[in-house]
C-alpha cells in the first residue's frame, strides 16, 4: 500500500500505525506521528487503521537551540 | 532563601538554559552539557529520516530524569506551524514546555511580531507553559505577558550572530516590564561569557545559549565559562553596583599625607 511518509511515497505493508512503525524499525525510539494531520498518541497506533494515500509525519527531537 | 529561577509551575537552581544544535560530536556536547550545569536543553523537531533511522540522536541518550526539555517552534514562519510543532512536542508525553519562535526573515532569524504573539495566545489557551522569543521590543514583551507567556526571551542580537547585546538599553526597559510577573531570559547572539555576564547584571533572569559553546574552539571549557559567568553577573546585579562617575574618585585617604 502507498503512503506518503514524511513527505515520501513509500510501498509499506501495513493495516495499522503500529505495522508502520514496526516496518521502519522504529518500536524503541521517541517519535511522535501525525495521522493526516492528527497527532494519534502511542497507545493508540495499534488501532488506528491506516489507507492508501494517507499522509504520516514521523517526527522526533533533535539537537537545536541557538 | 534560595534563589533559583521560576517558570510557570517550573523551579530551576541554574540560569542557563542551553541548547542543543551545532555540537559535531555527541560525546563532547554531553560534557558541554555537565559542565554547564544546565537543567533546561532546548531541542527542535523534525522529521526522522526513515531512510536511516539509527542516526545518533543526542535526546535518546540523555538522563531525562536530570533535564527539562525545552522544544523550539524554530522553522514555523507561522502561528499555526509554531502551534503544529508545539502540539507535536508535547504528544511526545516529554514535556509541556515550549519556546515560540516564529521567524519573520530568513536572513535575520529575527521575529515575526504578529505571528509570535499569536502562536503565545494560542499556546497558552492550549495549557502549555510558554517561552516566547522576541525582539527587544518592551512594548511586545507586554503584550506576551499580557498574553499570558511564562517568560519571555528576548534576542540579544540575531541568532548565532555571536554580536552580545546590541541593545542593552531596550534590554533593561523590558526587564522592568517583566520584573515582578514573568522572568526574562535573553536568547539569541550570545557570544562570550562578558555578554553573558553583561546580560546577567542588567538584571536578567537567565540566559539561553548554543552556538556559543557549540562553536567555541573548546566547548566543554566554554560551557564551564558560560556557567561562572552567570554566577558571577547574577551576584554582581544581585550585590548592587556601583554609579558611573566622570572624574575619579580616590579610595585611599587624601588628608594626613607625609611630607
């Protein structure tokens, strides 16, 4: 299934966020992902269901300041 | 009585907050980090690169339990980015800090007014506890309080300029205007530890820096520099200093001299 991941299409084989974030290996790391511009919260990943074209941002912390 | 530093509901014992961007080496920046002392490090959030996801990343490292995070709105050119990022730093469950920044001029780095004191009313209704880069301009520093902002930092000169304080007159006029009600913490174009200093007698609250110590020839060192020189400015302004004269005025007696 296509889905437009930071900005990129991507081919994933995925049915929910949790597949997602398990296909990119990101199961231990601090991101935070928006759904179609939807923050969904880390519990919730399992079951939100993801579909063809949806846009996802994965985001995380970066060093930055001044 | 202690003298430490509030914000909103947040008390710290240090008044440098430093960010995190600029360091080349992530074991270097966490002793940058030690020597400062600092208990608030800024960040910024971007996208994760998913293409290489196992990037060294300087927060996964970090003892969490020590530090609060500070996450920036830098990049937002808009209330509502500076709102987006906002809201996404703080679903991380990390944090519910954060520092507004709205940049009106990508060659400047300096502040969009409007934008900035929108994205403050916006952020403080959502609940967030609110650090709102400005421009050293007094009257916008009452409108954020005003606003409701948990302090507000003003820039000393433009972002990683290195300048010091360009305008320490307008400086003081916005510490008086805050004084009793937000903290003031100067952020932006800090160079030296005499800025440093400099800004901590003026009567400021605290100071935020980066490229100061990220950049210097030997940031551990710096960041060691930068935590004296706050030290040693916020008990020179706490102390009272002494009045400008034109003429000297000698401290030795000038009668009983021999002869």
């Amino acid at each position: 299934m296509k889905l437009i991941i930071n900005g990129q299409e991507r081919d994933v084989a995925a049915k929910t966020l949790a597949d997602v974030v398990q296909s990119f290996g990101l199961n231990e790391r601090i991101i935070v992902i928006e759904h179609n511009l939807n923050i969904v919260p880390r519990d919730l990943y399992a079951t939100t269901d993801v579909t063809e074209g949806d846009k996802i941002e994965i985001v995380h912390f970066v060093g930055g300041g001044r | 009585m202690a003298d430490t530093l509030k914000i909103g509901t947040y008390e710290f014992t240090s008044r440098l907050l430093l960010g995190t961007g600029k360091f080349s080496d992530l074991d270097v920046q966490q002793q940058a980090v030690d020597a400062s002392e600092a208990e608030v490090l800024t960040f910024a959030i971007r996208r994760l690169n998913i293409d290489n996801p196992d990037n060294p990343n300087f927060l996964e490292r970090l003892d969490l339990k020590k530090y609060t995070l500070l996450p920036n709105t830098a990049g937002a050119q808009t209330a509502e980015e500076a709102v987006r990022i906002a809201r996404l730093a703080k679903a991380s469950g990390l944090c519910d800090m954060i520092k507004v920044e709205v940049i009106g001029d990508m060659r400047t780095l300096l502040p969009d007014p409007i934008g900035t004191l929108k994205a403050t009313e916006m952020l403080v209704k959502e609940g967030f506890t609110v650090l709102t880069y400005t421009n050293d301009d007094p009257i916008l520093a009452r409108h954020l309080v005003e606003a409701g902002a948990h302090a507000v930092m003003p820039g000393a000169s433009p972002i990683g300029s290195g300048l010091g304080l360009l305008n320490p007159h307008y400086l003081s006029f916005i510490i008086e205007e805050c004084a009793g009600k937000v903290p003031v913490i100067i952020d932006a174009g800090v160079g030296s530890a005499a800025d440093v200093a400099q800004a901590m007698e003026l009567g400021a609250d605290a100071v935020l820096l980066n490229t100061a110590v990220a950049g210097a020839k030997d940031p551990v060192l710096m960041a060691e520099a930068m935590k004296l020189a706050i030290e040693a400015g916020r008990k020179g302004y706490l102390a009272g200093r002494i009045q400008k004269k034109r003429y000297a005025n000698a401290s030795s007696p000038l009668d009983l001299m021999i002869e």
